[in-house]
C-alpha cells in the first residue's frame, strides 16, 4: 500500500475491529500497517469483507476472537483466493514469474500427475488415454481437465511466495501439506467435469 492509503486503511481496519468486537488502539493500527504493507489497498478491503463474512460461521469466529493478527489477514487472502478457483476457466491474479516457486510448483505437478497415472487416474480424455489421440495435440476435454491443475499449482506457488515474504521461510511440511490441499481443490474441479463430460456423452449416444 501507499502512504497516502493510510487514512482508508485504518477505516477498514477499524471496521473490521468493531465486527471482531476487539478494541483497537494506535500502535495495533501501525503494526497491522507495517505487516500489511506488501498488500494492496483494493485486497485488504476484499480480505475485510471476506472476515466479516467468515464470521457468521460460529467456529470461524470463535477462531478469531481467540486470536487475531495479520497473519489472519494474509490466510484470509489465501482462502478468498482458492475460492475464485471454482471454474476451471476463471481468470485469477496468479501469473508466470519464473522464479524458485514457479519451479517447485512445476515440479510438484509433474510428480502427482505421475503418482496419479501409476493409481490409474488420467487428466486426459479415454480416446486421448489409449493412445488414439496425440497428446501433443489436447482435445478441449483434456484441456479441461488439466485446466484445475494448473491453476492450483499456481496458487499454490502464489501462496508459497507470500508465505516465505511474510515469515522468511516455508517448512518442507508446510509445502508438502499446502500442495496436497491445492490438489485435493484440483481434483473436486476435475471430477465435476469428468461428470459433466460423462453426463454428455450419454446424452448423445441416447
């Protein structure tokens, strides 16, 4: 954020304080400012109203009223995130940069696509499968299916990044853990489209 979001910042902020029921003085409204610098005025009002949803959910706002801090804010955008993802087609804010998480990700989705293939489970169409189609040319079914992947693999370097950016380091644990939750979102994408294209192909074979 920029200096002058300051003044819009802590409106929002204290918005969210009065919904959490907490009492907020100056020097938590500059430690939430300095903790949450790296995050764009337009996220942090999205990452509000985010909260001030979750907390309708009973649990979600015992959870908070334990314990609130800036690190609430950033897994608040990371949830608000993931669930942008509920079409394999939707546009996100994850892009390309090339660096060491982009890499890792990369990596990480080679390896479960293998892991899965070795299960018996293929992103890919049957004809596409059993070798009747060149891989090299996906179909739209295959380029579908594949689709929840990617965009997954993506959020999760995206969440890796800010992760690191925000504590200095990431567990192998935590990289491990959060990748296999980015897949299992992946795969629930992936299963409402083989049902879909199931639900087609016997509709035209009728």
């Amino acid at each position: 954020m920029l200096s002058t979001d300051r003044e819009e910042f802590v409106k929002r902020l204290r918005v969210l304080f009065a919904g959490l029921d907490k009492p907020l003085g100056e020097a938590k409204e500059t430690a939430f400012w300095k903790a949450l610098a790296q995050m764009s005025l337009i996220e942090f009002s999205r990452c509000c109203d985010f909260v001030l949803e979750e907390l309708q959910d009973a649990d979600k706002r015992k959870e908070y009223l334990r314990s609130f801090s800036p690190g609430e804010i950033w897994q608040a955008k990371r949830r608000l995130r993931s669930r942008t993802f509920s079409r394999p087609d939707h546009e996100t804010e994850t892009t390309w940069t090339g660096d060491s998480w982009d890499t890792r990700a990369n990596e990480a989705l080679m390896g479960y696509i293998g892991d899965q293939a070795r299960l018996g489970i293929h992103y890919c169409d049957d004809a596409t499968r059993m070798g009747l189609n060149s891989s090299r040319e996906p179909t739209d079914e295959t380029r579908q299916l594949i689709a929840p992947l990617i965009a997954y693999k993506n959020a999760w370097a995206t969440d890796m990044r800010e992760i690191h950016s925000e504590k200095g380091f990431v567990s192998k644990d935590e990289q491990v853990r959060q990748f296999r939750a980015c897949m299992a979102r992946a795969d629930e994408e992936v299963k409402r489209l083989r049902e879909w294209y199931a639900t087609r192909r016997a509709g035209q074979a009728a």
